[in-house]
C-alpha cells in the first residue's frame, strides 16, 4: 500500500460530494436522535428505518417521553421494524438514563453508553462520533465490508480474531478531525458503494489502494458466514373470535420470540391447543384451520398453522387478565404485533 495514500482524507473528499447528508437524524445531530436511529439502522437498511423514524421521534420527541410511554407504545411503532428486544432495550434503557443521568445521554462517556442495554461497542463509537464530534472508533456491517475488501482480510467477519483485526483497522483509519462526516462517509461507501453483491469500484475513493480490488478478491470478501441448515419448527395458533368480531390475543413474555408483543394463542401441538381451550370451556371440535404462516427467524423457520374457534360470548372463563385483550384490527389499538400476525389479523376475515 502507499505510504502517499491517505484513507480519511479520500473518503472524506468523497463524503463532501457524495455522501447522505439529509438524513432525518442529522438535523440536528443531538445524541437522542443518534442513538434512535443508530439503534433502528442495527439490521436495516436506511430506507426502511425512514419510515420509522421520523413517527417515533414525533411520538416520543425526547429522552423522558420515551421513558414515560407504555412499552406496548413503543412496540406498537416498532412493528414492521423486526428485532423487536432492539425496541424493549431502547425503552428500557431510557428509563436507566432518567434515573442515573438526569435524562442527559452520556454522549461522550464510551463506557457509559456500553452499559445501556442494547448498546454495543459500534453502537456507542457511532453516538459519540456523530453527536458530539469526538473521537471514537465504529465497525458496523457496512465498515466490517469496506475495511475487509481494503485489506484484502479472509475468514468471516463474526469471527473473534478477524473481528479483533477489523477493530485495529478501523481505529488506525479513524481521523482526529471531522469526526461526525467520516463516521457517516464510512456508513455510506459501504451502503452506497461497497455493496454485499455488484460493488461499484470505479466510482470508489479506496479503489486505488485496494487490496480486493486488486487482486480480484471484491466478490469473495468478506468470507461469508458458514452456512447451516435453519432448523424448522411447527406451532399451532388459535384465532379465537368472540361475538362482537374481535380476536383474542396473549402477550408474550419478554424474552423469546416476538417477546412482549400480543400474538394469538400458540401451542407446539394441536393436542395441546386443544386442551387449553377445554381448560377455557370452549369445544375444540369447532376448530377449523384458516391460515398457513411461514416465518423465517435468524435461527429457525418457523410453521404457524392457525385454526379459528368462534364463540359466542364476550369473555372467556379467564376475565380481566393483564396478558389477555380482545382486539379489533379496525380499532387502531396501540399495541406490538408481530409483522405476519398483523397481516394475517388485517388480510383473514374474522367471520366464518
């Protein structure tokens, strides 16, 4: 490599053309709209956390808003985002920042913001960086690809010891000027340019000194991860639906799937959907199967065969529980729901 080749000074002469400057949480860069978004952008894409992002700031417009709100508030604007302990953590660790830091965020204490839940090492270098102009130190998924093509770096990423080289690479790289526009132009080239699939060398400032562009290594690196075959796994569901057209719906425990979000009544068998609707005192003999829903988990696929039980009355033999509700998917209740049960609720007529 060069010792003339500077790596900050040409991806940041390329930021100042090309990059995202824009975006709904750059103005103004405050450390709550940093770490929203940064927290959102965690496992995707910017085009969809723009369509999140500026209802959830609206709704919860700070810190304290954020912390006072229900947490089946948060979920319900969270719904469609995916990853939903990524919803529970920002809530939970709002609540930790009114009652430790007064609602101030610890934007510059590294080690602060790594003690919130949901905050990594990356998560806590891109909020100081953006928010506050210091130095600190990111490697998301998009600056793991850049500095892993740059290098010409083999063995998958999530690896420790490749991890722990990427790390040294990105704080070598990393400038003590402009702190906010590099963190952003790295975030871009790896989002805009340095693409999983179909790079766009010619048009990169790294290209030059790139060591996968060079030896013809863009479309092998980074080494993905190995590949293993995601188990499957079958669930039963019970749309169960009372005399005035609303479906009955549990809130899941918070760890787990889906956690803490409202779901309909899921068993591992039949036999065991069965028999907790006798424990209800409703006859399992006016099941009928209504839906197939297939779901695709980051360990598991998942299989929900749904059967639809009508009744007749209001309540079931359980009343008043806090982890029960009745709900009309015309109603605009603000509550969590899984993506593919609020299309199932919204697309699956609940008359039979």
């Amino acid at each position: 490599m060069s010792t003339h080749f500077r790596f900050a000074p040409a991806l940041l002469t390329w930021f100042d053309q090309h990059g995202r400057k824009d975006l709904p949480w750059q103005h103004p860069r405050t450390p709550y709209a940093v770490w929203v978004s940064e927290v959102m952008l965690q496992q995707t894409q910017v085009k969809t956390v723009l369509k999140y992002f500026p209802r959830f700031t609206q709704t919860f417009a700070d810190v304290r808003q954020l912390a006072q709100a229900p947490l089946d508030e948060v979920l319900h604007l969270w719904t469609g985002l995916g990853y939903y302990s990524r919803a529970r953590n920002l809530h939970k660790a709002a609540q930790i920042i009114c009652d430790t830091y007064q609602g101030e965020i610890p934007a510059d204490n590294l080690q602060a913001l790594q003690s919130l839940p949901g905050i990594g090492r990356s998560t806590a270098g891109a909020i100081k960086a953006i928010s506050t102009g210091q130095h600190a130190v990111i490697l998301d998924a998009n600056v793991k690809r850049v500095l892993t093509r740059f290098h010409a770096l083999a063995g998958w990423p999530g690896q420790a010891q490749i991890e722990k080289q990427l790390w040294e690479y990105a704080a070598m790289h990393t400038p003590h000027q402009r702190l906010p526009e590099y963190t952003q132009a790295m975030m871009d080239l790896g989002a805009t340019l340095c693409t999983s699939r179909k790079p766009a060398c010619p048009d990169c400032p790294l290209q030059s000194q790139c060591q996968a562009y060079a030896q013809g290594l863009t479309k092998q690196l980074p080494t993905p991860k190995p590949k293993k075959t995601l188990p499957e796994r079958q669930a039963y569901g019970i749309q169960i639906v009372n005399a005035t057209q609303e479906v009955l719906l549990l809130q899941r425990p918070n760890t787990g799937i889906w956690g803490g979000l409202w779901s309909l009544p899921e068993f591992a068998t039949l036999e065991a959907a069965q028999a907790w609707l006798h424990t209800q005192g409703l006859a399992s003999s006016e099941l009928s199967q209504v839906a197939h829903i297939r779901h695709t988990f980051t360990h598991f696929r998942l299989h929900l065969s749904v059967y639809r039980c009508q009744i007749h009355a209001r309540h079931l033999q359980v009343q008043d529980a806090s982890d029960q509700l009745w709900y009309a998917p015309t109603a605009g209740n603000k509550i969590g729901l899984p993506t593919p049960i609020k299309n199932f609720l919204a697309t699956c007529p609940t008359l039979i």
